[in-house]
C-alpha cells in the first residue's frame, strides 16, 4: 500500500512481478488500489487493475477504490475503474 499511495508505479510494479499479492487487505486504505485510487495515481491504477486487482473489494477508510477515487475528485480514475 505504501508504495500505492506515493505513486511509486516502478516499485509497485517490482512487488507485484515478485509475487505480491495485489488482493492484500490491512491498513487505513484496505489494499493497494484504494491507496493509489484515493491519490490519483492513474498509472498506478492501470498497472493494479491490469494485474487484476477487484475495483469492487471492501474494506478501509473509504469502504472501495469507486469511493476512495470519488472522495478524492479524481474524474480519471473513476473512468478506469467504471
């Protein structure tokens, strides 16, 4: 999540090609694609929902990345997402 959140596209991409599990739950944003979604890290976004992250899963301050990119007024992440 940390790596989500700071926008971080070449280290997230690092942990995911080694195995980490872009499903992750835990923290104040529930998983990796709240944190990026809530932030506006569009590229970010792309490379977790490629990977296959679940746009729908529950969980953290803002209950799912729709939410978290909505509260954030990210207008490009939500056309992702959507």
């Amino acid at each position: 999540q940390a790596a989500s959140c700071g926008g971080h596209e070449q280290v997230v991409k690092l942990l995911v090609d080694e195995g980490a599990d872009v499903h992750a739950q835990g923290g104040y944003y529930g998983n990796a694609l709240q944190a990026a979604s809530s932030r506006g890290h569009e590229q970010v976004v792309k490379l977790l929902v490629g990977k296959g992250a679940d746009v729908h899963t529950r969980g953290g301050y803002y209950g799912n990345a729709l939410w978290a990119a909505s509260f954030g007024g990210h207008e490009q992440i939500l056309k992702l997402l959507v």
